[in-house]
C-alpha cells in the first residue's frame, strides 16, 4: 500500500516562513487526506496493486487527484529545508545560469509563475523531454510527469499552504520561500537522477535526446 514518508524536518523548523501550526495541518491534515482518501478509492481494485507515478500516468477522476496529491507532497518536503534559499554554488548554479541568464532571474521568474497562478495548483522546475529547464504552472493536482517532464523542484500554492501564516498575501509566502527555504540539493540531486536514469521519468527523456 502507500506510505506517507516522514516530514525530513522537524514541523517547528520552516519558522518563521512556514510556521509549525501551518506544517502541522498541511502535513497531518491535508497530505494525510489525500493518502486516506486514496486508499479508500482503491481498495479492492486493480490500482491498489500500481505505484503513485503509474497512477499518475494512467488514473483519471479522484484516484488521480487523491495520488497525484500524496506525489506532490512527497516531492514538496523535499523541495524545502530549513536554512535554505539564498544562491547555490557549482553545478545547479552553472545550469541556472545557462537556463535563465542568472539565479537572480530563475528566482524571479518563479516567483511571478508563483504569484499569477489563477486558483489552487503548483508551481515547478522541471526539465523537459529534449533536457530544456523551464519553469510551468499545474492546475489542482497536476503533475508534470503526466508529460514526461522531469520534475526537479514545486512549490504548493495552494491556499491551505500559506493562508495561517500570510492571509491573501502570497507575494510573501513565495518570497519567504525563494529567500530562506528553498532546498538546492533537491535540484541537484534529481538533475542527477534524471542523467543516470534513475528518474522514472528520465528513461523516456534520455531515450527520447539520444
Ligand atoms: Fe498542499
């Protein structure tokens, strides 16, 4: 069955840009929702048997909203880590640059994606099918390995991931997380990944350029 992995932090350690109350319901409230109402859905089915990721390519309706979900925070704990933010150094920062001419310009590039989202969804880095990075935008619970697109970092913008701490204000919750939380290694270690085929969704990526 599927497991919700542990928090890779404390909930008090995003404070004060995410603060514990906030990783308190987000993670035990609405991350966990997401599994309980996926395992319900599933029960007794031939989906019980498939992985998130095959969910995610192959599911339609509230099997695919509840999995791609349970992903989504999965890969946005991740996406974080106390301390974080501020520039990278050597590889990510080379790709950075040579993507979008400075981190200066890849920050605020996200953080307008981030801000103009219309409604509930995710913002991501994601490296698509011919190795281009790019910035993209997903309704709801949408996923970029739904087109094959390697997925190297998200942000939540949904309301329940900002409202407690920042009201309507999410210009604030973007910029927190751009300036003190943003984890790089994640980028690092799924650009990694995704050249050593590791990535599930880097198979296709690497047959696809070769
Ligand atoms: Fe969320």
């Amino acid at each position: 069955m599927f497991a919700l992995p542990e928090l890779p932090y404390p909930k008090d350690a995003l404070a004060p840009h995410v603060s514990a109350r906030t990783l308190d319901v987000h993670y035990e409230k609405h991350h966990k929702g997401y599994l309980e109402k996926l395992e319900k859905l599933v029960r007794g089915k031939p989906e019980e048997k498939q992985t998130l990721e095959e969910l995610i390519r192959s599911a339609h309706g509230p099997i695919f909203d509840d999995a791609a979900q349970v992903w989504n925070h999965n890969f946005l704990w991740r996406s974080m880590r106390p301390r974080g933010g501020g520039k990278p150094e050597g590889h990510v920062r080379g790709v950075l640059d040579d993507a979008f001419g400075s981190v200066d310009e890849f920050k605020r590039s996200f953080a307008e994606a981030a801000n103009e989202h219309f409604g509930s969804g995710w913002v991501w880095l994601v490296k698509d099918a011919r190795g281009r990075l790019g910035i993209h935008n997903t309704p709801n619970a949408e996923n970029p390995l739904q087109g094959n697109n390697v997925p190297l970092l998200t942000l939540d913008v949904w309301e329940h991931a900002y409202y407690l701490d920042y009201q309507s204000e999410r210009d604030r919750y973007v910029r927190g997380f751009l300036d003190h939380l943003l984890n790089w290694d994640c980028i690092a270690e799924n650009l990694e990944a995704a050249r050593v085929g590791t990535h599930r969704a880097s198979s296709s990526v690497e047959e696809e350029t070769r």
